[in-house]
C-alpha cells in the first residue's frame, strides 16, 4: 500500500478496510480446507449466508471436473455474484431476505433438505456457512407459523440482545438449525466451512449453527427471551420449556465423522489490516477481534483510547492506527431509524472525541451493509461536529434517535461498497496523527 496516511487519511483507512475483506475472499481462503472428493458417492454442496454464493463458486472452480458435483446455497438479495443467479455452474445460487426471513428463504431451505435426503455413507455433504445463514436459512419447529418466527426475528434484532443469544433463541425454534441440518444428511459425512462474522469464532454460533453440535438448551433460550422483554407465542414459551424443541448436542451420534473448518476470520482479516498499515510506515495495535457492547458505548471507549494515544502517548505512542472487530448491538429506541451498528459507533465516537486533533475514524461492516442501509459504514474527521453544526445538524439529538445513517449522509461521509461477497463482522479503524 503507497497510501500516505497524513497526506489522505481517509484514503489510508479506506486501504486498510479493503485489505481485511480481501483476506476474507472465499476465492482466496478455500482452496486448502476442500477434502478430496468420495471414492464411491456423489458430493452434495448446501449452503447458507451473505458469502454462499461467493463460496459455491470458489468450490465449483476447486472441484476436480470429472468429480460429481451439485447443490444448492441461499444468500441475501444481491449478493450473488454476478450473473451467478443465471449461470450458477454445477452449484444452485438463490437469494432471500435479511435479517428478517422471508418465503424465498424458506423455499430455499425446502430445497436445500430436498438435497440432503436419502444420501447414503458414501456420499459427501459439503456445508458452505457464513454470517448471516440464520435468516436465510429457516423452517418453523413444529408447532410455529412462519409469521411467528418472524415476528420473534424481528424482536430479538430490536432488543439490543448479543448474537449468541439471538442464536440460542433461532436454534431452539427452528426445524433446521443447531445441527438439525447434519441430522438430516445423515448417514452422509458432513464438512463444514464456515467463515465467522460471530466474537469467538465459534461454530455452534455461526448462522446458528446448522450441521454443528449444540451445548445450550431451551431453557437458555426462554431466559434471554424473558431477560430482553421478548413476547413468545403460547406454543413457543411451550416449547422451549418442556424440552420438545431440543437440539442435537455434543457427542450425539449423528455427527460422528463430521468436520469443521473455519477458512476465514474476524482476526485473521485485522492481520491484514495491520499488515498492511505497517508495510505503509505506520505502526498497527489490534485491540480485539471480539468486541461486543452497545454500538454508541463502545464507540464511547474507542475515542477515549483514543484520546489518550493524542494527547499523552498512552497505551500506545502515535502516529498509529488502532484496529478492532467483533459484533456491537444497537438497541432500536426508535423504529423508523435509519442506520447500523457501524454509524452508531461512530456517531457516538464522534460524539466523544469532540473533534480531537488527528483522530480519524472508519467503521464499516465487512459485508458492505450497514444494518439495511446502502452503505458498509463511515468515517469521522477532526471537523465532523464542526461541519455538523454548519449543516444545522444536532449529533446528540440523531443519536437519541437511531438517526446516524442520515447524520453521515448529509456530511458525504458514509463509505459505500456495495456487497463484498464475505462477512467477518464489524471492521474499526482510529488513525492517530
């Protein structure tokens, strides 16, 4: 990277981002985590998230030519790559709604079982997981109407509750995940590759999980339920309750033989970052690549870390730039808001450096969509709040709202990529001059 980060610090930030979603890239990560093809029975890929249909064609241009190969894998509205939905090769690639499910999610799903049916032990299933297959890959329990799962999605996203207990909520109330999915390949040998958009990089977690082992119980589920307020349908509350919604767990036979392989990370993408800041002459800290808490707290603490680095050399001696990842939450306080995780971050960094000399800041989502917005994230200037109160705009009063979408947007600030084709969560970056 030539970047000269006092000459264009924005430019500088923008290079770091796109170094940590090219560390990402299916096409690049999945060549060494491919098993080789069965002696005897065919290879059934499924699969599920925002990088499906990005993996399925990194598999379909790894997989031997003469092997069989077929399958199915759903992603969000368009991040298909392109002209993947009319040329898909030997993979079908289709596209639902997220983060609420919608039909085209749930036909997907129909077919994805349709696939996975009758397999023998000789056949091989390779799973294709990354964020955001909890929404798309989705079938009621028994018992459930569609409208209910989604009105529970709906909540759980509303509550400020962290990914792993909306997880543990969609696993017990689904038909499909937490390891319901491997159960139904059974006996097919399942290999999962997963790329972690979750803080700690577990599995059981990632799109909830569907072809991996569970530890928790409904009982969990129910408790964070009650914890965050969320209303149940009678014949949820049941369920969870009784044990009839029960996932397969540890050690439970029907996983026996079955691999996973994580091929792309949170921590392995702010490597790159870093990687790449150094090898531009400026020094790089990773704080963490799992970082959770409210999206406008934590941007609170980053500008205090900040600060100190400006202003007293502590922790760290400037010019640097600080990197973090992970999955903060926002709790919605006004439905009609406008804006994610990263420019609530933001806003409330901006907020709290108070236009600190030399401090510039990017965040943005490393699957180029901020909660249901256009853009991947923003950046914050020295003048933001300045130019802020040029514009008329009030931070303070937006951020009350859930209104950081608009506040950036007015200030041409937002950072827009469009789908990256991968997900490893939240992406930080404060340069320090």
């Amino acid at each position: 990277m030539t970047i000269n980060a006092t000459a264009d610090p924005r430019g500088f930030l923008r290079a770091l981002f796109d170094a940590a979603v090219a560390r990402a890239q299916p096409a690049r990560v999945m060549a060494g985590a491919l098993p080789p093809p069965p002696e005897r029975g065919r290879t059934v890929v499924v699969g599920a998230g925002k990088a499906a249909g990005a993996m399925a064609a990194a598999v379909d241009a790894l997989w031997p030519a003469q092997a069989p190969l077929s399958g199915l894998v759903v992603t969000r509205y368009g991040h298909a790559l392109p002209g993947q939905l009319e040329r898909p090769g030997r993979i079908a690639v289709t596209e639902a709604a997220h983060p609420v499910p919608d039909a085209a999610g749930r036909r997907a799903t129909e077919a994805i079982i349709e696939r996975v049916r009758g397999l023998g032990p000789d056949d091989l299933v390779l799973a294709l997981i990354s964020g955001g297959g909890s929404a798309l890959l989705w079938q009621p329990a028994p018992g459930l109407t569609p409208e209910d799962k989604q009105a529970i999605n709906r909540a759980l996203l509303a509550s400020g509750a962290g990914i792993d207990e909306m997880n543990c909520v969609r696993k017990h109330l689904s038909g499909i995940k937490g390891g319901r999915l491997a159960a139904l390949c059974a006996p097919a040998r399942v290999v999962t590759l997963l790329i972690s958009d979750v803080p700690g990089d577990d599995p059981a977690v990632i799109a909830s999980g569907p072809t991996v082992p569970d530890a928790t119980t409904g009982a969990q589920a129910l408790a964070i339920c009650e914890r965050h307020g969320i209303t149940l349908p009678p014949a949820a509350r049941e369920a969870l309750a009784d044990g009839r919604c029960e996932t397969p767990k540890p050690g439970a036979s029907v996983f026996a033989g079955h691999e996973w392989h994580l091929v792309a990370t949170p921590q392995l993408s702010l490597e790159a970052a870093a990687e790449a800041a150094r090898a531009a002459g400026v020094t790089a800290h990773i704080l963490g690549d799992a970082i959770e808490g409210e999206s406008r707290t934590v941007g609170q603490v980053h500008a205090a870390i900040a600060r100190a680095v400006a202003r007293r050399g502590q922790p760290f001696g400037r010019p640097c730039v600080i990197l973090s990842g992970g999955e903060t939450t926002v709790t919605v306080r006004n439905p009609q808001g406008r804006g994610g995780r990263a420019t609530e971050f933001l806003l409330g960094c901006a907020i709290a450096l108070q236009g600190e000399p030399g401090v510039h800041v990017l965040a943005a989502d490393t699957d180029g969509i901020d909660g249901v917005q256009d853009n991947a994230g923003a950046v914050v200037t020295p003048d933001t709040l300045a130019r802020a109160s040029a514009a008329g705009l009030k931070p303070a009063e937006l951020l009350a709202r859930n209104e950081a979408y608009p506040f950036f947007a007015a200030l041409g600030d937002l950072v827009v990529t469009g789908p990256t084709h991968t997900n490893v969560n939240d992406f930080r970056a404060m340069l320090v001059l």
